[in-house]
C-alpha cells in the first residue's frame, strides 16, 4: 500500500516568494539583493528566454505554421498556458462570463506580454468623479518606484506632459511604421491624440547593465527575447537575482495552502510537485502571494484555519471581490494606398511604436472613465491565417491589370491579389477601464477540484453599461478614425446584440482587484503597503492589491509596488532588528 | 550591452567580424538558424506538445483518392508561374493533410467537401473531379470560387471552396517560397530607423 507523505524541509526561508512573474520576480529580486535568503515557488517550468525562446524561426519550422492549436497566441509566443489547462479547471457561474487565462513557467505571463507600459496617473489613484473607491496611496507616493523601475529594466517613450498620463525616464522610441503614419493622419483629423509607444523595450543599451542586449529589431518580443532586450520577470529580474546566491527557485511546484499557526501568523506553504505529485512543505518567516490576482487569492482562500476560517487574509470576506479586467473591442480593414507597396523590413519593435492615450479626460460621456487605443498593421511575417477571409474584402479594391475583379477567386488573379494585399491590413484595439464593483468576484466552487486535488475557482462577471457605452464609443471612433485616414474596414461592425464588440471578461489579461488594498480592514483586503490586515506576514504583489485599474496596461504597476512591498518587508526586518 | 554585442550573443556574427547589418541585407537568415524538418525538436516546445505533433505526424487522415483531389485543387488556386512554384511544389497538400488533423475541425468540412466536389462533377461531367479535362474542372471552380456570383444550389461548394483557399494560402504563404514571392524581408536582426525617406515621400509624408 503507498504511504503518504508531506517531506518538510528544515530550512526556514526568510521569505518565501509563491509565482515568479512581474510582482514575484520583483520582489524576489528586491529581497535577495538586499540578502535575505528567499525561496520562489513557480507552478510550471523554469524558462530561460536565452535558450528557450522561439525568437527568428520560421513559419515552416513549425508544423502548424505558427497556428494557435496548443499556444492561444500562436505557435511560437512564449506563453506555456493558456485560457484552459489540462487537469486545471475553472467554473463560471450561469448568465455571467470569464476567462482565465494562467502561463505556467517561470516569469509567468511577462515572457509573452506586449510590453506596454504605461503608468497609472493621479487620477488613477485618486479618482475625481467618486465613481469607484480611491486608492489608499497617491501617484506621488509610487512616483519615485516607478522612476526606479524605468532606470533598472529600461522603457522608450517620450514626455509628453500629458495630466494622466504620467512621463517616465525613457529611451528613444521606435519610429513610425507606414500605416501607422497614416493611422497618424486619421486620428489627427477625428481629434484623437496619437504620441509614441511606450514599451519596455531596450532601444538603446541601459545604463549600468551588462547582462541584456540591446533590441535587434524583429519585432518578437512576444516569443520573449534572447538577449534579453526586452522585459521579462526571467530574464530581467528571477534570473538575475539567482546570481545573488540568495534565492532559490523550485519549479514545477504548485502551491496548495498557506500554512499559518495558532496566532493567525503564516509560518509557510505546501505544495505538490506537478512532475512526480508528491507533497512538500517548507518554512519562511515572511510569505509573498504573486501568482497573479486570482490565483493568489484561490490560495488564500483555500487556506483555512481555526484562526483563518474563512481563509487566510480573508476576515473581510473580500478576497476575489472586486474583480476587473479592461475592456477590449476592436476592428480592422485595410488601407487601398497601401496595395502593392514597396518591400522592405519594417519589423520594428514587437510592442507598440504609437499609441492613443485616453484624449478627452474627464469629459462628460455616457460611459465613466475612458480607454486608450493600440494600432496594428504592416508587413508582418506571414504565419497561419495571414490570408484567411480574403474573399470577403479582395473586391473592394480596385484592380488594373485587366484580372476579374470579384471577391474570392483562384488562380492567377487570386495569387495576384495576396501579393497586393500583403502588408495593406491595419487594425486598432481599445483598452479602457473597466469599474471594479464586489458583484463581480471569484469564490472557490464547492464541488470542483483539479488534478491536484486543489478546490478550482468559480467566476462570476457581468459587465454593466458603464463599459457596452464605452465599447460603442471605441467602435464609434475607430470607424471615423479608419475613415478619415482612408481605409477600407473589413470587419463587420458589431451592434447592441453584440455588445458593440466588447470582448469577455478575462480575456485582455489584465485581471486584478482580488485582494484590494486600503486604510479599513473590514473595506480591504491589505493595508497600503501589501499586507494582510489580518496576517502580518503575508503579502500580495500581484494585480490583486489594485482598488482599481486606469485604462493603463497593469504590469509597470505591478513592478512598482512590488518593488514598493519588498522595501517595506525590509524596513519592518530592519525595525525587528535594531 | 550594445546591439553588436546582442548579435554576438545570438550567433549571428562571429567576434571581430566586420560585417554591418542593414535592415536591406540580402543575406538568407535561415543559414544561421539551425535546420528543421517537421518532426525535429526546437528548445521551448513543451513535452506535451512535442509528444502531440509526433502522434499526428504518425497518422493519417485523407485517404490517396482525397490527396490527389486536393493535390489538384491546390494547383488550380495558387498555379506556378514565372516566378514562382506551385502549391504542390511547395508541399501544400502535406501541409493540408497535417492541419486537419492538428484542428480537427476541419476534417468534415473537408473530407465532405471534397465529397460533395466529386458528386457535382459526377452529376456535371460524369467523373470525379481529378478525372475531368482542365476547363470542366475550371468550369466548376467558377461555380464556387466566387462566393458573391455563386447560385444558392452550390452554396456548399462555396463554403468548401472558401476553406481550401483559406488552407492552401496558409500552407503556400509560410513556406520560404511563398515568403519570397510575398517579398517579407524581415526576421532577421537589424536597425529600424523608420520608413525609407523615398517612401514617405512617395505616400505624401514629410516627416522622416
């Protein structure tokens, strides 16, 4: 008969770091460089971009030709996951929608991310229409950590001096493509303002660092980047930081509870080793939750004790309140000035060469808040689905070579009109706030379990018309942008019914809210620093602190209150020992 | 770092090496990358993965008489010319046979297609339709290739049609011919420093 078996390790960490992306990697790194010795827990492989990453391969080195099947982003992104995993479930409540997307690998969802980052402005934190709840803390007090994330892994814009949308220490930023000099002419005309991308990428060398290369222009930051030139939590923060000597990184380990004692302290975790499923527990004195907003606060809320009840961190009853994502809608077409165009590598950065921040600050609208807007198109390399469709759009531009002039076709015509078409097609995307209300949560499901064994979460999301308007707003301006810079859209415009195209809850990646932080515990989850009201110990450097997310890409947030929480770990150690 | 030291890194140029990389390089980037046939193992892919593809490569799908229909139909949509090869010159029908079975979804729309393609030229012409002369096969592909003129009796045929364009550009266009004929020049480690001025000047922007 086997027996059954939890090996405890002696050691006892001085912290223990659960999730090892953009809020994990921080304060790993943070922590170990300041010499504390930390253990991280990463629930799926190490990965090393320098080795791992499909950066330069071609379309016929995969046999799908960079198809979607078993990577949602393609065949060669960099995400190991996706919006469902084998063995990993996840409920939604009925009549309401969510989608989870988790990357199981060490530096998590950074290695894949469009690298846009933008910082949250003052009227992020505190918000002047008293729609959603302020933060506890203001721009000015994370200033200084998001001026230090900037120097250390490096970001391209330029300053602006734009209210909300806060200048940064940049490098110089990529040019304009072709279509994104037209994209410029439109939206100038529709009165939305465009300015250049802000993208952790490394246009120049940064300063003082020797390990990561300079960015090479192929415009893969989404495979993640071999030398480095990009910011992923591997390569920029964990990797780094295990050179200390200071932090060890088990992998391959996913966290099942948070062990506490019978004073509410946390005194370590558990967890199973997804490789051979045997249990482990090990000790630390501090305990650090990054493994993103919702599994952070699955964890917690499977922790349960006789002085954590209803799990630990949770006597508000407030984990997995609060849940948001930004809104997303979009469309695309085709721009006829650009049929035929003169070949040349336009690749360029793999993040965002321009951008639209929200232009219309606080005016009047239906809607509350606003979005920004990114912009594609361009002579990308072809992959799987390139030319999908083209016969609901190769008649809408004219021809003059005496071919049949018809949506669809074969033969010479039709391989005439890929060629024309290549490189033609543009496209925008709306990402905008979405207002964080406690009706929209995640809860453990009573009746579900992964492979683990591991109560799953269960979701419940609706959106409200606060973001259909705004969607119909983006849809709204995107028409009139496309008009106005030429081009031919392609896709079908979505109506009411549709929602005006506002895409699922979950699906923009940018969930956060689960674990709010604020001045009240009984309104809060974590103090202003991190940290559990109810548990000295443990803290929370993923999305789930956020109260509530502007319409700006979360992960420079994220980077720098993490950064924000380690320090403060290590005055309360200093304190302790003085 | 600096971008000469991130190409040393890369392997893409030896140390001391003289060579200035342009954005405009004529040089084949695929000799530097190490050669892959499908099947072969690249770093990065996940054992799952790995251990799917090779279970799909090892079975088959369509039957010979299926194959040879798609073989045609591949030619008929992306035909050589001067200068370029054909899509069967370029391992399109391979390709077709693998993404069904890597997207399943595409079997029956395919394999009744395909069907439904040899019923008509059957009822049309009284063969199948890789038997028929060229102009009864091009004749039958007028009927369905263009999905705004089609009759309603051949809207299936139009659905079908519109799935092997879509997997025949998609198996034509990510091969290094198709590449080359699209004229994609990128993929390779260089300097952006904007669009060619005689381009700009050319779309009417002043800017460089």
């Amino acid at each position: 008969m086997p027996t059954f078996q939890i090996k405890e390790e002696s050691t006892v960490y001085d912290a223990i770091v659960v999730g090892s992306g953009a809020g994990g990697g921080m304060a790993g790194y943070i922590l170990a460089n300041a010499g504390l010795k930390v253990l991280m827990l990463e629930a799926g492989p190490f990965f090393d971009p320098a080795k791992d990453a499909l950066q330069l391969r071609w379309p016929w080195e995969s046999p799908r030709r960079g198809a979607s099947t078993t990577r949602p982003f393609g065949d060669f992104d960099a995400a190991f996951g996706g919006w469902q995993i084998e063995g990993e479930p996840y409920s939604v409540e009925k009549g309401t929608e969510f989608e989870w997307f988790r990357a199981r690998m060490l530096g998590g969802r950074t290695n894949h991310w469009g690298r846009i980052s933008l910082r949250m402005g003052p009227d992020d934190f505190k918000p002047k229409d008293a729609i959603t709840d302020e933060w506890p803390i203001t721009y000015d007090e994370v200033k200084p950590f998001y001026d230090r994330v900037d120097r250390m892994i490096g970001i391209y814009g330029t300053v602006e001096n734009l209210h909300n949308e806060p200048d940064g220490i940049f490098l110089k930023p990529p040019k304009p493509r072709l279509n994104e000099h037209y994209i410029m002419r439109g939206a100038k005309k529709s009165g939305v303002t465009i300015i250049p991308g802000r993208g952790s990428v490394l246009t120049e060398a940064l300063p003082g660092n020797k390990d990561r290369g300079t960015c090479f222009y192929c415009g893969q930051c989404g495979r993640s980047c071999k030398v480095y030139g990009d910011f992923s939590s591997s390569s920029c923060l964990v990797i780094p930081a295990m050179k200390t000597g200071n932090l060890t990184v088990i992998d391959n380990a996913m966290v099942r509870e948070v062990l506490s004692n019978e004073e509410g302290l946390a005194t370590g975790v558990s967890y199973v080793n997804t490789k051979d499923m045997k249990e482990y527990a090990v000790k630390g004195k501090t305990i650090i939750l990054g493994a993103s907003a919702c599994e952070s606060a699955r964890l917690m809320l499977n922790s349960k004790s006789k002085s954590h009840p209803g799990g630990i961190g949770n006597s508000s009853g407030l984990v997995g309140k609060y849940l948001h994502d930004s809104t997303g809608a979009s469309i695309s077409g085709f721009l006829p000035q650009l049929m035929d165009r003169t070949r040349y590598n336009e690749d360029g950065v793999g993040s965002v060469h321009i951008y639209s921040p929200w232009w219309l600050g606080d005016k009047k609208l239906d809607f509350a808040r606003g979005y920004h807007i990114e912009y594609g198109g361009g002579m990308h390399m072809p992959s799987y689905g390139t030319f999908h469709g083209i016969q609901n759009y190769n008649h809408l531009a004219p021809r003059t070579d005496g071919l049949p002039q018809e949506a669809g076709g074969y033969g010479a015509a039709l391989k005439k009109d890929y060629y024309r078409f290549y490189g033609s097609r543009v496209g925008m995307a709306g990402r905008g706030t979405a207002i964080a209300r406690k009706e929209n949560y995640c809860e453990i499901d009573p009746n579900r379990v992964d492979k683990f064994g591991i109560p799953v979460l269960k979701f419940n999301y609706k959106w409200s018309n606060e973001e259909i308007k705004q969607a119909k707003h983006m849809i709204d301006t995107f028409q009139e942008i496309m008009h106005n810079m030429g081009a031919v859209i392609t896709s079908n415009i979505p109506g009411e019914e549709q929602l005006y195209g506002l895409e699922a809850p979950g699906k923009i990646i940018h969930e956060g809210g689960t674990t709010r932080m604020g001045n009240d515990p009984k309104t809060s989850v974590l103090n202003k620093w991190g940290q559990a009201h109810d548990c000295k110990n443990l803290y929370v450097v993923d999305a789930g602190p956020f109260v509530q997310q502007g319409d700006k890409n979360l992960t420079w947030t994220i980077l720098a209150l993490s950064m924000r929480t380690a320090e403060y770990i290590l005055q309360e150690k200093n304190k302790l020992n003085s | 770092m600096n971008r000469r030291d991130s190409l040393k890194a890369l392997g893409l140029i030896a140390a001391g090496s003289a060579a200035i990389l342009t954005t405009d390089s004529c040089d084949s980037p695929s000799k530097n990358a190490t050669a892959t046939t499908e099947g072969d193992r690249l770093p990065g892919i996940q054992d799952y993965e790995y251990e799917r593809t090779q279970k799909l490569l090892s079975e088959k799908y369509f039957d010979e008489h299926e194959m040879a229909t798609i073989a045609v139909l591949a030619d008929l949509i992306l035909p050589k010319d001067e200068n370029s090869p054909s899509a069967t010159e370029v391992g399109v029908p391979d390709f077709i046979e693998f993404i069904v079975k890597d997207i399943p979804s595409h079997q029956l729309p395919m394999r009744g297609g395909l069907k439904w393609l040899d019923i008509y030229a059957q009822k049309k012409f009284g063969n199948t339709f890789i038997e028929l002369k060229v102009e009864n096969q091009t004749s039958i592909l007028d009927e369905i290739a263009y999905p705004s003129k089609a009759k309603p009796e051949v809207s299936q045929g139009v659905s079908f049609f519109n799935l092997m364009r879509d997997l025949t550009s998609s198996g034509y266009f990510t091969t290094k011919e198709g590449i080359a004929y699209l004229g994609y020049v990128g993929n390779r480690p260089g300097v952006w420093n904007g669009v060619p001025e005689e381009v700009l000047k050319a779309h009417g922007f002043d800017e460089v």
